[in-house]
C-alpha cells in the first residue's frame, strides 16, 4: 500500500467517525428532550433552545471531521 491510499483511507475514516457518533448523539439528545418536554410542557421553550445549541456544537464536530478530510485529500493531489 503506498501513502496515497493510507491517506485516503485515513479520509474516509475520518469523515465515518465524524459523522456517526455526532448523529447518534444527536438522536439521545433529540429523544431526552422530547421527553423531558413530554414530562414538563412549561419548559418547553427553555429546553428547545438549550437542544438547538447543544445539536449546533454536536454539528460542528461533523464539520470539523469533514475539514480534515479535505485537508488529508488535498495532500494527495
């Protein structure tokens, strides 16, 4: 196997891994609150925008894992 390929198996895997886990994240924290909501209507406003924050940050690293995919891609270029 020579660099490039190890390079571009490093990409993929990084992109694998920075997609996954934040989505599976993503869907425990959708589901707590839906059911924290579900327990206490009151807070609903409160725990929504606490979600979409904490969705953002968990999106970002999905983003970051895509960054150094395309950083590890443009090496082999």
């Amino acid at each position: 196997m020579d660099s490039n390929a190890i390079i571009a198996i490093a990409a993929a895997v990084a992109v694998a891994f920075s997609t996954i886990f934040p989505a599976l994240g993503q869907g425990l924290t959708s589901k707590a609150a839906m059911e924290s909501i579900a327990r206490q209507p009151d807070a609903a406003k409160e725990i929504r925008s606490t979600l979409i924050i904490s969705l953002a940050l968990m999106e970002a690293l999905t983003i970051y894992g895509l960054l150094i995919a395309f950083m590890l891609v443009a090496k082999i270029a």
